[in-house]
C-alpha cells in the first residue's frame, strides 16, 4: 500500500485528540473553589468521544447510512456527549447544595419519653417518700428553624456556583460540536478506505491483464521467463495490498459504528461520497470575530473566569461577621391532651477575631484559580485564533494538493496504457509495465489522502468557528 495512504491512519488516530484541544481543556471541568467537587471519572475525553451507548438492534437488512444520519445517530448516543450531560446534573446539584446555605433550614421533631428512678440508688432517702418515682414521662412536638441571615462567603460561593452550572451546559453544547467532527471523521475515513479498495481491485484487475499478457507471450516463446515472474510478483503484491485495504475498510467501519451507537454487526453501505469543491477563503479577522462569538468553550471558560472571581470574594468576606437566627416552637405535656405551647427564639453574631492563617490562605489560593482563569481564557483566545489560521493553511494546501494528485493520477494512467501497448507490440519487455503500475497506484493514494485532508481541513474549520452543525455546506465548498 502506497506510503501516502497510509497517513490516513495517522490522521485517524490523531485527529480527535487535536481536535478535543480546540474545547479547551479546561472546559471539560469545573473550576476549583469551594462548591466544585473533586474531579471525577465522568469528565469525556478524547477517547470518550470515539464511544457510544449502543441503541437498537441488528437487522438483516443493508442500511444505506447518510452523513447526515451518521452525526443525528451520534448526537443521540456518543459517549461524549452523554458523559457531558451528566456533568449537567452534577453541576446542577452542587448549585442547589450550595443555594440551601442561603435558605433556613426548618426541622420537625416527635420526642416521647417514659422515665422511670430510683432515688435511693442514687443516694437520696427522703423520710416518708417514695424511693421509686415514676413511671412517667412526656410528649414533645417541636418545629425548629435555624438560618443565617447574613453570610456574604456562602452567597458568592453560590454565585459561583452558578457560574460553573453554566459553563457545564455550555461545555456540553461544545461536545455536539465535537461529536460532528468525531462522526464527519470517521465516516470520511471510511469513504476514504472504500476509495482504495476500490483502486486496490482496479490494480488487481490490471495486474492480472499483464500476467496473462506476459504468460501468453512466454509459452509463445516472444518474451523471457523473467517477464513472467515479474509480472506474477505484482499481481500478488497488489492482492496483498487489496487484503490490507479490506481489512483496514472493515475496522474503520467498526470505529463509525462505535462512533455513532449502531450495532457493530448491523450491515450498512455508505451513502454519500466524499464530496470535493473549491474553497473560497474567508477573511482571516471577520472568521475569528465569528469564533470569538459562537465558541461555546470560549464562553464556558468565561463563566468558569467569573466563578474564580466570585470564590475570591468568598475568600475576602470571610473576615466579615455572620449573623444567625435560631428559633423552635413546640407542644410539650404529659400527652397531647394535656400539653402547653413553648418555644423559644435566639440570635447571634459570630466575628471572626483571630483566623489570619486561614483568611491568607483561602485568599491566596482564590487569587491563584483566578489568574489561572483569566490565563486560560487569554490561551483559549490565542488557540482560536491559531485554529482558524491553521485550518485555512490547511485548506489551501490540501485543495492544490487534490487537483495536482488528480492530474498525475490521470498522467499515470496514460503512462500505463501506453507501457502496456509497448509491450504488446514487443518494443519493450514489461519492467516499465510494472513500472508505470507502482505509479498508479501511489498517485491513487496520493489522491485519496489528500481529498480526504481536504475534507476533515473543512471540518476543522466548521469547528473553529463553532458552526460543526453547518458542516454540510462546508464538505460542499462554502
């Protein structure tokens, strides 16, 4: 198999973990405070996007699959995107815990004692009392409401709080964008792997026309024994390469079904094929002013900025007093029947007085989050900026690349064609047969890397900007 295809398999591999930088990483967690939690194993990866929750079962059927209802299937069942969703709920429940700080906390109580003492064995002899009292006892009923009225940390941890719910719904908005490209890649992968087997086949067909040729010219005794075996080498060389090729078509399409949740033994063909138009380059500025806008991951790491923000002021209001309200009112007697209303009510004003270790330190690690933050928002900026020219150059490049790969592909061919009628007319023995066919076949591969480079470059882009959803008129040219 010619050396430029095989990158295709780089490509594969590397391509998600390239593209899950463009997120930003640190849009994948919380940032640390007070009310995040430590991280946990839900987080999604790069490698959780290459998953999915399987949905449905097998048919029998050959299912035709379109792009588009690749990426509407993982859409509904990437790992990736599940995982994000529940770190939604994670989120939202570490805001609530972190809202009932602000909120009174009321509690009801049933207390029913029955009590029974003996005086004497506890030393007390009364003349003419009793030493064994009881039984007797009471019934407590009892509401109790406690509430800190003025708390200044634990309202800027729930803000903060806040801040890091919404940047998790807007991370897992970022992961559909990533689960496009996922999906886009794998499925262009295939196309390219069905490309070269196809090419593959036809470099078969090929070499078996010039063993034939080559056999019948020996046994007519007008070529030597050496022009058989060399064109019997090629026709074997390129079986094995059409074995490879099957093979690797057969894995990449388990990789698309493990991408979009189908069952890896359901049968499927492949719809559309891999599209190619010219590309008309955007202005660079106006392409990352539009990023700037329609990034989620940008925006979820501005939310995580003002969360650090918010827990910096925690850390400064924890010098300040808290004031507390306490209060229970209940029903208390022999029994029900025979009970009185008590209650009782109290305040308190707690001031910190000497806690400077603390107050420091809270203060410094607040301050640390929050210029990590503001740097990784900075970075994120910087990236988005690198990603958009990156895909363009990559653009450009892949698309002189597919038009020159195209032409000599069909210069190959004319190269063949006539090595093959020079050997047939007996003007030359078949080395340049052989010759001109390794030719063809590496400016087949060559073709079908770079048109799927070009592919994925325009994915890459879509994704840039934050608009994966309108991959389609991006593959078709925009």
């Amino acid at each position: 198999m010619p050396k430029s295809f095989f990158l295709l398999r780089t490509l594969q591999r590397t391509l998600p973990i390239a593209a899950l930088a463009l997120t930003g990483g640190a849009a994948l967690g919380h940032a640390q405070g007070t009310p995040t939690a430590p991280a946990n194993s839900t987080a999604p990866t790069a490698a959780s996007f290459q998953g999915s929750v399987p949905s449905g079962a097998a048919t029998p059927d050959m299912l035709s699959l379109t792009l588009d209802d690749a990426v509407e299937r993982g859409l509904r069942n990437n790992l990736g995107l599940l995982l994000s969703s529940t770190q939604i709920a994670n989120a939202r429940g570490q805001r609530l815990e972190e809202l009932q700080s602000l909120l009174p906390s009321v509690d009801g109580s049933i207390n029913e004692s029955l009590m029974q003492s003996d005086l004497a064995a506890q030393g007390l002899r009364i003349p003419g009392f009793p030493s064994i009292i009881g039984p007797f006892g009471f019934t407590d009923l009892r509401i109790k409401l406690s509430w800190t009225l003025v708390d200044l940390p634990s309202l800027h941890n729930y803000m903060a709080a806040r801040h890091n719910f919404r940047a998790t719904q807007l991370t897992a908005e970022d992961a559909r964008q990533m689960v496009i490209l996922t999906v886009g890649n794998a499925y262009l992968l295939v196309l390219a792997d069905q490309a070269a087997v196809d090419s593959a086949q036809a470099e078969v067909d090929t070499a078996q026309v010039s063993l034939n040729q080559a056999v019948a010219n020996h046994e007519a005794g007008t070529a030597p024994r050496l022009d058989e075996l060399r064109a019997r080498v090629d026709f074997q060389s390129q079986q094995q390469q059409l074995i490879v090729a099957q093979n690797q078509l057969a894995k990449d399409r388990l990789a698309l079904s493990r991408a979009i949740g189908m069952p890896l033994d359901q049968k499927c063909e492949l719809a559309d094929k891999a599209p190619y138009g010219a590309f008309d380059q955007p202005e660079i500025q106006a392409s990352i002013q539009l990023a700037l806008k329609n990034r989620k991951d940008r925006q979820a790491v501005a939310e995580q900025t003002l969360a650090a923000a918010e827990q910096r002021k925690a850390a400064t209001a924890e010098r300040l007093p808290t004031l507390k309200a306490d209060a229970d009112y209940g029903d208390i007697g022999v029994n029900v029947n025979h009970s009185h209303g008590t209650g009782d009510a109290s305040g308190t004003i707690t001031i910190p007085i000497f806690k400077e270790a603390q107050f420091r330190g809270d203060a410094a690690i607040t301050q640390a989050q929050l210029e990590m933050a503001r740097d990784q928002q900075s970075d994120l900026d910087a990236q988005i900026e690198a990603d958009i020219r990156d895909s363009l150059l990559d653009i450009s490049s892949s698309q002189k690349q597919v038009e020159v790969s195209r032409s000599n592909a069909e210069l190959a061919r004319e190269a063949l064609s006539d090595a093959q009628q020079r050997y047939a007319a007996g003007v030359s023995d078949n080395l340049g047969v052989s010759e001109a066919q390794q030719s063809v076949a590496q400016a087949d591969g060559q073709y079908i890397s770079s048109l799927y480079r070009h592919n994925v470059a325009k994915l890459n882009l879509a994704r840039s900007l934050g608009v994966a959803q309108n991959f389609k008129e991006y593959l078709g040219g925009k």
